[in-house]
C-alpha cells in the first residue's frame, strides 16, 4: 500500500463504510420512509454470534471475550457517531464483551456512551485515566484529586455508575512510586465507582506495577514488533494472576505501507518489522486476509501468548471485529511459526527495543 498517514487512510476507511453502518442505537439498520405502493422492506436481522472464546480475566470475577475493542482510532479520528453506533452494536450482537477507552481519546468515552450505554449490562467497560486534568484540558495530572475527577468525569461521559477496570494510563515509574494515583484508584474501588483497577504501561513501570501487589490488571503492547514483555511482565503477570489486556496486538499493521509511513505513529514497528523480516509480513503475503497471512499470524501470536486474556483492536470499519473474531478460531499458531517469530526477535531486537506506549 502507498505511503500514507494514518489519519487520511483511517477516515477514508470511515467514508467508504458510512452508508453501511448507519445502525441505530438498537442495534437495527435505519431505512428511509418506503414510497407509496411498494412492498415494505424486510425487517433486518441481527448477525449471528461468532463463537469467540472466552477467559477468566485473572482474579477478577469478569469472562472476557479474546477480542475486544479499542476506541483510540474512533476517538483520534473523530469518528461519525452513526458509524460508532454501527461498529459497536454489531460486534456486541456477534460476541463482543470488553470495550476498552480512555478519557484522553478526545470523545470517544462520550461516543461509547451514546452507542451503547442501554446495552451496558451487556459488556465489560474500561477506561484509562491521568492525562487530563480537572477543567477538562489536555495534560497529565496524576495527584489524589486529579485522578478523582478524572474517573468523575469518565462515569459522567460512559452514561454508567460503574467502570469494570479504570487504568493508570502509562504514568512513569517515579509517578507510580510516589502512590498518589495509586490511592486514588483504591479510594474509588471503595467508593463503588470501580470494580478493579489496573495499570496501563510496559517495560520496568509495568514490571514495577505488578510487583507492587496493588492492581488487578495490567494492559501492555504485545505483538510480533514488540516483544519485551513475553520475557519481562508476562510471566510475572501469570503469577500474580493478574488480568493482561494485549494492546497494540496487530503492530497497527505496519507492514500494509510499501514505504517509510509519514505517520509517525506507525513509522517505529514499520523499522521495526524491516530488520525483523518475517516471510508472512512481506511480500504478497500481506494481502493475505487469511489466518496465515500478516493480519492473523499477528493477531493469532498475541492472542494465544500464555498469560494475555484480551487483544483489544481498533476500527473505524463496522465488519472488522467479526473479521477479526474469525481469524481468532484458527486457534494458536504452530509450534514452529511461534518459534519463528520468537527467533527472529532475539536475533535482531536492539536494547531500545522497548514497549510502545
């Protein structure tokens, strides 16, 4: 694919799928007014369930779905409310149970509310907090009472009384140390204004997060092009059965561009996956919508690494979760791709290497 930036190339995607994903807040397509003397239109029916499976989220008493959503694209990229309502709706109907956002995703926290707070007892909703602060302008406050307000404010926009798993959003290990956030956290689990907390972050914050004893959940990028947790979290993670959400599963695709992307958002796993050279992420073998080819072998080499109970994938387009959930049933990669891949990383991975935040 040519060089693009992400932003064009997403809202192009959300352009093209517009008029298909017009589904309304129910869930049922919208039509218009049917003219006079025509036989009405047939009621749609909602998709079928994919057969996903599902995990215990470590200690918690949650079941979580593999795959679940991330709604950064549809907030950075303004998403029209018409598509999100899509988006959502279908994947709750096909299996879908963990929507993942944060309150620095521009509106998507608001979107999600208006798409889907009706059906709220039908997922599990987390959100990330710290980098907004308490009159609602970017920036990162991480005291007592910024991150209060914070999840104040994410109930507010959510439309619910309760966050499923409110995440510390990739603060510094010295913020960490220093607790006050942390203290926050654990006042509004008190308070009933959220069931579990986590921490959202890699490398030693994260490592630092989970030895700490304190949260319940750890969120971290995990795919082909960023690997430094298999050997660094994951396993401590395991042990403190810690609930682990894979952000970032697919390497947001970086091998799609031919060339350097202008976006700088995708350029360090695209240099990344040069030197790493797996035979399915080049070639013709990217197009390959298959479970073999680059989107499933990444999808499928996150999903099934021991210790990750959700992959959460963002879109704009209203088919890709069901796309995405059905690339997932061809279950785990071969003991030899894994290794492959496994190999390939220990070979060319440089000490800078570390988790994308």
């Amino acid at each position: 694919m040519p060089s693009h930036s992400r932003r064009d190339f997403l809202k192009h995607s959300a352009a093209a799928t517009f008029a298909a994903s017009a589904i309304g807040a129910g869930g049922a397509r919208a039509f218009a007014a049917q003219p006079e003397g025509e036989k009405p239109m047939p009621t749609p029916t909602k998709p079928a369930k994919v057969e996903v499976e599902r995990r215990k989220f470590g200690k918690t008493d949650m079941t979580v779905a593999i795959l679940g959503f991330g709604s950064a694209e549809i907030g950075y990229e303004r998403t029209d409310q018409a598509v999100v309502d899509g988006i959502l709706n279908a994947a709750l109907d096909q299996g879908l149970n963990v929507v993942d956002t944060a309150e620095c995703y521009i509106d998507a926290e608001e979107q999600i509310g208006r798409a889907i707070s009706h059906r709220r007892k039908e997922f599990y909703l987390f959100t990330k907090c710290g980098h907004v602060r308490p009159d609602g302008s970017r920036g990162d406050d991480w005291s007592k009472a910024g991150t209060l307000a914070s999840i104040e404010r994410s109930l507010v926009r959510c439309k619910t009384d309760v966050l499923d798993l409110i995440q510390l959003h990739s603060c510094s290990l010295d913020t960490l140390k220093k607790g006050e956030c942390i203290e926050a956290l654990e006042e509004a689990k008190k308070q009933g204004k959220v069931r579990y907390i986590g921490y959202s972050g890699d490398s030693q914050a994260a490592k630092w997060a989970i030895e700490s004893g304190k949260f319940d959940a750890l969120q971290t990028s995990i795919n082909i092009a960023d690997q430094e947790c298999v050997e660094l979290t994951l396993p401590l993670a395991q042990e403190k059965n810690m609930g682990v959400v894979a952000k970032r599963p697919i390497a947001n695709a970086a091998w799609r561009y031919d060339t350097k992307p202008d976006n700088g958002y995708h350029v360090e796993y695209w240099n990344r996956l040069q030197a790493l050279k797996y035979p399915f992420a080049t070639g013709d073998k990217r197009q390959d919508t298959g479970p073999d080819g680059a989107a499933g072998t990444a999808l499928r080499f996150s999903a099934f690494l021991p210790g990750v109970h959700v992959c959460i994938v963002g879109t704009s387009r209203p088919e890709r979760w069901r796309q995405n959930a059905e690339l997932l049933r061809a279950g785990p990669l071969s003991a030899e791709t894994m290794k492959m891949i496994r190999d390939r990383w220990k070979e060319a991975a440089k000490p800078d290497w570390t988790g994308q935040t």
